[in-house]
C-alpha cells in the first residue's frame, strides 16, 4: 500500500500570555492512499489541530509533515499555497463558502486558480454539483440555500481539483441528522472510488463510515481501530467499545 | 453604564488601527473646518471694520477752493451726513515710480493725501512711523499694495510733476480703510498736510470724505445728484467715488473666496458626512456576529447605539481637538500666506476660543448624529440569523457571473463582484474620488485659466493696447496730433488710441427713470482695427451719434441694439443710437463707449494717448522705441490690466495649492479608513479564498482591481463634470465683474494629478492592507 500522508512526532504548542500549551505531543501517523481515516476524540483533545497541521493550514512546532513524500511543514507562503490549491481539498464544519458567490462560483474558483482550462474546470464542477444533486440550486447564493445544500457545494469545491487528500473537519457538525447522513453517504462514495479522506468526528455514527480510527486524547494518540476486519452492521459498537476502552 | 463604558474601551482596543485611521479622517476634516472658520472669521472682521464703521464712506475729489466750499456747505447742512474730513490732496502727478537699488517700480496714478487722525480717517497703522511721526517728504503707504509689489519702509519714491522732480521716503505702512482688500486701493500716500502743499502750485485740491448716519444707496445718489445740481457748470472739477461703488468693488474679493470656500465647504460637508456614516455603517456589518451575541445576551438595541455613539464620540473629540491644535500651527506655519492675507482685511491672528469651541461642538453633534443614524441599523440584526451565518448577508440576487467572464484573470472578475455585491460601499467610495476630482479639476481649471489671461488687457479692459505714452509737459493739439503722426508712424507699433475717461457721466435708465451714474470711455483714433476693441454683439460706432454699451449696463437698462438711450457725458447731453455691446471689467462692466472725430482742448490735457506694440515686442523695446522718438520729454507707462485682479489670481493660486494638498491627505486618510474596514468586514472571504489556495497577491490584486474600477468611474465623472461646468462657474463669477465671455482654460494637467493622486493613495492603501491580508489564516475559519 502506498502511504500519502505521513507526521513524524508532531508537535504544536500554542502560546497565549506567556502560557504554553502543547495541543498535539509526538504525533506520528501514517495514512496509506484510498484509506478513509476518522480521528476522534473528546472536545480538546487536539483533532481540529491535527487536521489543520496536517492539511498545511497550520504551521506547526516541531517534526515533520509529508504528504506525497513532500514535506509541507515550514514551507514558504507561495509552496503551501500551491499544496491547498492542488494536493488537497478541505470541508469545513462552518461551511465557509464565500457568501457573494453563488454556490458553482464557488466551486470553480478553485479550480481557476489551479488550472488554465476553464472549459474543464466547468465540466468538472457541472459532474460534481450534479453527483451532489445540487444542480438546480447551482445558481443561487448561499444565503439562498439549506445548510446541507450549502455542505454539498462544499465538497464539490473541496473535490474540484481532484485532491490527493480530503480532509473533512467534523462536516455534518452543522446539519440536521437527515442531511448530515446524506453528506456522509456522499463522502463515502468518493473514498469508494479511490479517495483518501481524513475526516475529524465526535461521532461514534460518523466514524462508522471510515475504514480506520485514529483515537486522540490531550494531543496524544491512544490507539488505532482498523474497521476493515469487522463485519459492517455492527461497526458503531465496534467503535464505541474501542473508545470505552481508550477512556472516552 | 458601567458596562457600555467598558465595551467601548474595548471596541477601541481592539480595532486600534482603524480607529487611528478614522481619528485621522476627522483631524483632516477638521483642520480644513477650522481653516475656513478662521478665514470666514476674517471675512467677519471686515464686515465690522468696513461696512459697520464710519470710516469716510464716501470720498469726492474736488479741484479748486470755490468748488470744495459749495460742496462742504451743501453737506454741512445735510441731515443724512455724520461727518464731513476734508483733506488736502495732490494728483497732479506725470510719473511717479519707486527706487529699490536698480529698480524702478512704475506706480501709477499716484496721489497723495493728508492724514488726518480723526475716528473717521481712512489707515489704520500697521508698521514704520505714525502720522504724528512724520517729517517732511516721508509718507505712508498701503499694506496690501507693498505687499504686492515688494516695497517695504525705506524705499524711495521718485514723483515727476510739473515743477519738477521730487523724492519721498516711505516711512509707514498701514492699511486703507476704504476698500476691504486693500490691494483694490488706489495708490494713496499718506503723508503731513505741509508735504501735500508742499506739492501744490495753482489749483488747490481736496480730497472729501462723506460718512453718513444710516448709509443707503437711495438717499446717497440724492445727495450726489444735489451735488452736482448745486456744483452747477463746476461738475467737471470733481470725481466722486461713491459709498455703492466702494462696496460693490469690495464684494468682488469675497464673492471669489467666498464661492470657492463654499463650494469646497459644501462638498467636504456632504462627502464627509457620507463617508462617516458609510464608516460606521460598514463596521456595524463586520460587527455583526458580535452585536447578535450582545443581543442574545440580553443588550438592547438602544444599549448597543449607545456603544456606537460614545465609541465614535470619544474618537470624534479627541480627533477635533488634535485637528484644532494642528490647523492652528498649520494657519500659521503652512498657509503664513494666506494668513498674512487676512491680515489685509485689517483683521488680527488672535484666537478665537468662543469661535473654536462652537465649532468643536458643532462639529461633534453632526458625527454623533450620523453616526446615530447609521447605528440605528442594529436593530435590523437578528441574533438567529446573524450568528448562525457568520455574517449578515446581503440577499440581492447577483448579477455578474464568473463563469460567463472566464477570460479575464480570476482576481478581476471576483473585483467585480464584490462591486456589484457591495454597492453602498463603492457608492460612498466613487463619490468621494468624483468629489476630490471634481474640486481639483475645477480649482486648478480656474486659476489656471485666470493666469493664462492675466496680461490679456484685451480681455480686461476691453481693448487692446500695451502702453499708454506721457509727455512731461502740456500738449495742444496740434502738438498731440503730431505726436500721434510720429507713433503711428514707427514700424513696431500698430495702432493708437486717445482715451479720455469721464468718471462722472450718467446715463438714463427707462425704466427708474432717472440717471444712473456711470463712466464713459472716449475713444479717439483714425484706425481702431489695430486696438482690437471687444464687440460682444453688434459694431463698433461708426460715428458720434452712436454709442456702445458694456453688457452687464445693457443689462441693467434692458435695452437692445438698436434702441436710443440719453447720456450725459463731457458736459453734455445726447441722444445716441446703440449700435454694439462689448466687455470690460471696468467698473463692474457699467460703462459706456464713445468714439470721437476729435478730443475738445478742455479734455485733452486729462487724456491719454495709449499704444498697442507689434507682437513680441518686449518691454524694453518698447521705452528704448519711445525713448528714439521723443527723447527724455516722454515718458512710457505700461498698461497693467488691473492690480487687484493678479492679487486675486496669486490668491487663488495659494488657495487651489493648499485645497489640493489637504485633499490629498483627506483622501488618503478617508480610503485608508474605508479599506482597514473592508479587509475586516472580508476578513472572513478572505480566510476562504486562502484555504482553497488563493495567494496574498491574487488577494491584494482583487483589492487593486476593484479599486482601480472605482477609481476610473470616479475620475471620470468627476472630472467629466468639472470639464462640463467650469466654463459657466467661470463665466457667471467674471460676469458679475463685467466680462461675460472668459475664455476658460481646463487644466488637463490637473486631471493628471488627482488620477496620480488617487491612484498613489490606492497603491499606499494597498500596502498597508497587504500587512493585514498575510496575517489572515485559514484556521480562522475553525468552529469551536
Ligand atoms: N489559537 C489557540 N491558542 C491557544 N490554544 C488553542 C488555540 N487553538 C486551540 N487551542 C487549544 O488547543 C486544544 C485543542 O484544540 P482543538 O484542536 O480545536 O480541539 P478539538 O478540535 O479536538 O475540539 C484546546 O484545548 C484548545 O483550547
Ligand atoms: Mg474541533
């Protein structure tokens, strides 16, 4: 299996008022391609900070971060951008589409700044919206749409420059359970056809869709659940009885 | 309370530098408000010091001790008249001019006056000596006219009359009562009765000075009218300067700065105003999230205004004070000029603390109340909605879409966007740039096109001519027709003309009926094309039973070309036909023009013959030619269009200079301003737009570009409008002066330097904001 998202003793350490807190401690994970990887934890314990430093939104303390073998840590303003626009895509739990851009301006912007073909970056946005079954509110601002409408176009963005990676934090956060369920089976289909995802939950229901979870506790790993070796129907206990385990 | 006072520390606080930025827009603003309060202050003064005292109000110069008699016994018996200053006075001057070293400067039509130390003399001392001061042959001069001409106490002045030469020193200077703006003065020297005499042989003369109890223009033109009724066939011995005539000529420097500063008052009111409300108004959007978390917490509305006020309120006064303080150095250091202007009005430097403080709290109420009314919009943010959005947003369906324009560079079409989405905001913006264009444009146009015409004596006066040419001693007429043969008959100069002007003719007006006061121009010459007279409309008169008339007297007569009109002129009255109207500043455009087979011997000795040299003739060409012709007997004078006019033109020059500096700041300040709370409002898109991969730049570059647009469409309608209406602003402010057709230069250089300015002031506003836009990261995006 090829690995394509690599921390090797991780550490970031925020400094408010002269008071050091180290958010994540050591934390050496591997994520191979086409793996759907979960991280939870309790509220604080780090996830947020994880995916951020992870992803190259965050610059980080100390170790190293590699993705596709390139390390992306302490990189320059204009290499880490050329890594958001082309290696990966993020879903935010605040949705954060850009409010006065309807929701497939949204979705092409990103794909503008990567590529010189716009012709295929509307074809590709028209696949996508349509694969989220948004295409009749394409046209519409966010504010005009629902919440689980408005996530949509937010994978589709996220998607538009087929990332290496989709990092995901705590998507459904913001949605009724209807709809989150329904941005979840989306997710899936993608990590279905070969999409690696790292998504951050609370949610022992959320996780169940990954294949691995990754428990963090005060910054630190506690331990890894691999989902694939047990039988999908009862997969939220699996999770719930590895987190009990891990103290929850 | 105690909880509103603490939200505002912080607010403050934690915006601290858009809070330097707006403090900034409120120094600049009120730097400008104290400028033109100090200057309108002076412009008071003058009301009090000209118009209110009883300073000789009218002034009659008389010829002869019969004729001052009959007038002073009229007046002594006249109810209407306060006081009556009779001083000696002296005019029979052929040439007088000033010695400094090497350089001679030519004063024309000097005169010298007694000074008399009564309350209703005409100076008020400024430096040098006093009157009482005085020994024989020094004399004092005026303040604004030294000024102008760079003459300072110690200078000598050389005056040529028939007895001879004579010197005086200059030893004081004062202001001139008279006028308000004592470059418009004529050029009096005030000096010791026994020096006045001193002067005379023959005739003596007096010059009289009329202040009424209740001065009105009516009863005035009666007590002239009986002047001359009483006066008899002695009329033509005076020259009455009347208490109207003074005030009109007085209007003209205040009607200029006054139109200027209004209008830069007006705009600067209104933008000011726009831009503070759009200020607050663009806050109170970023605020949003925080205003509905204060709601929910159970702040009112009303509670959150009052934040609003008191923030911007304790800004606002801080910022006044400073901008007070700083005006008050600025008055003095920077603009020294046009304080030492408003010293000609007589007025002192002191300041003013009741003036400052109304204007401090008049200024204060004015941002209070707009910002009041922009707070009020709080009570338009719904908790639910505000906070769950992130943002109160704006529901207009948009127009412009990306995907139809994907040619043009991404951050250009999201520029465009955000103009279409933001159309307050770019309004305010756009508005501001068309004022600031507007006002530079229209300044500079105008002093421009004054400075382009400032030696065009065609225009001002009328006619066309360089120079006008003195003999030393009398000429008859066949001395003065020879002369004339000799002039005409050199190569370098095209044509001559003699003028006559008669300060007392009338004419009648139908429709009052009864005579006005008016002067007549007489023309004599046997070819007028080379003096290139003005024709308005109609011709020239082809004989002495034809007449034309300025334009703003045709005016006022509501009479037509081809209508008849009785005039009194050279001590006779006639019956003419109106044949052309033509422009001319003198008297207010309300004279008349004659022209004449030949000059009468009574009128010859006070007329003068006036040349117009070949093209590119320089002046000392054209004394050497004189000088070749007639030797040392004739003197050449050059025609200067009209001293108070250049006065007026360097003012405005000072004026435009200082306006457009301050707009400069102003803009700078007030963009500033309007971005910071832009990047904070966008703060949120901005943190977007990096997560997805934009760079700094292409962010940066959204800023330029919609700048740039606004700064276009601004630039254009500003100065679109400017192009469009300056020629009438000008041509109705020299309208009133008598030339109805100036010819209005636009400077297109000033177009140049309001698009350099505004587009300096974009490009500095995009650095500091660059600052702001690398601080930005996506994880601000994080939802706890
Ligand atoms: N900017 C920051 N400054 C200081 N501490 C922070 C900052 N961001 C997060 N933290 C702290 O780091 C810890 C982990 O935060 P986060 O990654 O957001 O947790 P999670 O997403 O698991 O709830 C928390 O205790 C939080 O208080
Ligand atoms: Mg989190």
């Amino acid at each position: 299996m090829k690995k394509i998202l690599e921390s090797k003793n991780l550490c970031k350490t925020y400094y408010s008022n002269d008071v050091e807190f180290h958010a994540l401690k050591n934390v050496d994970l591997t994520i191979n391609q086409g793996e759907f990887v979960a991280i939870m934890g309790q509220s604080g314990s780090g996830k947020s900070t994880l995916l951020y430093t992870l992803s190259g939104m965050d610059d980080i303390t100390g170790g190293e971060v590699y993705i596709k073998d390139k390390k992306v840590n302490n990189l320059k303003a204009k290499e880490i951008t050329r890594i958001r626009r082309e290696n990966i895509g993020f879903i935010f739990q605040g949705i954060n589409l850009v409010s006065n851009l309807t929701l497939k301006e949204n979705v092409v912007v990103p794909g503008y700044l990567a590529t010189k073909s716009k012709d295929i970056i509307n074809k590709r946005a028209k696949d996508l919206l349509s694969k989220m079954e948004i295409m009749d509110q394409i046209n519409k601002l966010p504010s005009q749409v629902s919440g689980g409408q408005k996530q949509r176009a937010a994978i589709a963005r996220a998607m538009i420059n087929s990332p290496d990676i989709l990092f995901a934090d705590e998507p459904t956060g913001a949605l009724n359970s209807s709809s989150g369920k329904a941005v979840l089976d989306l997710i899936k289909n993608f990590n279905e056809d070969g999409q690696t995802i790292v998504m951050v939950t609370h949610d022992i229901k959320s996780a169940s869709y990954a294949n691995r979870v990754v428990f963090l506790k005060d910054g630190r790993i506690e331990g890894e659940l691999d989902l694939k070796k047990y039988q999908t129907d009862n997969q939220e206990k699996v999770i719930f009885d590895f987190l009990s385990e891990k103290g929850w | 309370m105690r909880t509103i006072l603490l939200m505002v520390r912080a607010n403050i606080k934690s915006k601290i530098l858009q809070s330097i930025a707006l403090a900034a827009v409120f120094i600049a603003v009120s730097i400008l408000f104290f400028l033109s309060v100090r200057l309108f202050g002076t412009v008071g003064a003058y009301e009090d010091m000209y118009i209110e005292s009883k300073t000789s109000q009218c002034l009659i110069y008389v010829e002869g001790e019969d004729s001052k008699d009959i007038i002073v016994n009229y007046l002594e018996n006249n109810e209407e008249v306060l006081n009556i200053n009779v001083l000696s006075n002296f005019n029979n001057i052929i040439e007088s001019n000033i010695v400094q070293g090497d350089e001679l400067i030519s004063i024309p039509d000097a005169m010298f006056t007694e000074y008399s130390t009564s309350e209703f003399d005409q100076i008020k001392w400024v430096e040098g000596k006093t009157v009482n001061e005085l020994l024989d042959n020094e004399v004092i001069y005026s303040y604004g006219k030294s000024k102008l001409k760079n003459i300072s106490v110690g200078d000598t002045i050389v005056i040529n009359t028939e007895q001879g030469t004579r010197e005086m020193i200059i030893a004081g200077i004062g202001i001139d009562l008279t006028y308000n703006f004592d470059t418009i003065t004529l050029n009096r020297f005030w000096t010791t009765k026994s020096n006045v005499e001193s002067l005379e042989n023959g005739e003596k003369e007096y010059s009289i000075g009329i202040s009424y109890y209740n001065y009105s223009g009516e009863s005035e033109q009666v007590i002239l009218d009986e002047i001359n009724a009483v006066l008899g066939d002695k009329t033509a011995n005076i020259l009455t300067v009347s208490h109207e005539l003074i005030l009109t000529a007085n209007s003209f420097f205040q009607m200029i700065m006054g139109s200027i500063f209004t209008l830069i008052g007006v705009i600067l009111i209104f933008v000011g105003l726009f831009i503070i409300r759009s200020i607050v108004f663009n806050n109170i959007v970023a605020d949003s999230k925080k205003i509905a978390t204060l709601k929910s917490t159970g702040f009112s509305s009303k509670n959150i205004v009052s934040i609003y006020v008191l923030e911007y309120g304790v800004i606002a006064f801080l910022s006044i004070i400073i901008g007070g303080l700083v005006s008050l150095l600025l008055s003095n250091v920077v603009l020294g000029d046009l304080n030492e202007l408003s010293n000609l009005f007589g007025s002192s430097n002191s300041v003013n603390i009741i003036q400052m403080v109304s204007v401090l709290i008049v200024m204060l109420l004015v941002i209070e109340f707009t910002v009041y009314l922009a707070a009020r919009d709080v009570s338009k943010i719904n908790p639910a909605v505000a906070l769950s959005r992130g943002e109160q947003v704006n529901e207009t369906k948009s127009t412009f879409s990306l995907i139809q324009h994907k040619r043009l560079p991404i951050s250009l079409v999201l520029a465009i966007k955000d103009i279409f989405y933001n159309k307050k905001m770019i309004i305010t913006l756009i508005l501001f740039i068309v004022a600031t264009s507007f006002t530079i444009v229209t300044l500079s146009s105008a002093s421009y096109s004054l400075n382009t015409q400032k030696d065009n004596n065609e225009l001002w006066l009328g006619y066309d001519i360089d120079a006008k040419v003195v003999s030393s001693t009398p000429l008859d007429l066949e001395a003065h027709d020879n002369m004339i043969l000799e002039l005409e008959a050199s190569e370098y100069i095209e044509g001559t003309v003699t003028v006559y002007l008669d300060l007392n003719s009338q004419i009648f007006d139908d429709n009052q009926e009864k005579y006005l006061s008016s002067i007549s121009e007489v023309f004599v010459t046997e070819n007028k094309e080379p003096i290139d007279f003005s024709v308005l409309d109609g011709r020239l008169p082809d004989n002495e039973d034809e007449i034309m008339i300025a334009h703003n007297l045709l005016v006022m007569l509501k009479k037509e070309i081809g209508d008849y009109t009785t005039v009194r002129s050279l001590g006779e009255e006639k019956e003419l036909l109106i044949v052309g109207e033509y422009q001319s500043m003198a008297n207010q455009g309300t004279t008349f023009r004659l022209f004449l087979d030949e000059i009468d011997d009574e009128f010859l000795n006070t007329s003068l013959i006036k040349v117009n040299f070949v093209e590119g003739f320089s002046e000392e060409q054209m004394f050497a030619e004189v000088d070749n012709l007639f030797g040392s007997d004739v003197t050449l004078v050059i025609e200067y269009s009209n001293a108070s006019m250049v006065s007026m033109i360097d003012v405005l020059g000072l004026v435009t200079g200082g306006v457009i500096g301050i707009f400069a700041v102003i803009c700078l300040v007030v963009l500033l301003n309007l971005n910071l709370t832009n990047v904070y409002k966008e703060r949120y898109n901005y943190g977007i737009y990096k997560s997805i991969g934009m760079d700094d730049k292409k962010i940066i570059n959204i800023y330029l570009f919609k700048n740039s647009i606004i700064n276009i469409i601004g630039l254009i309608i500003g100065g679109a409008i400017a192009i469009l209406i300056v020629p009438s602003v000008m041509n109705v402010i020299t309208g009133i002066l008598g030339i109805v057709e100036f010819p209005t230069n636009i400077d297109y250089l000033s177009i140049l330097v309001s698009t350099l300015i505004v587009f300096a002031v974009t490009f500095i506003n995009a650095l500091i904001i660059k600052r702001n836009v690398s601080l930005i990261t996506p994880k601000e995006l994080l939802v706890e």
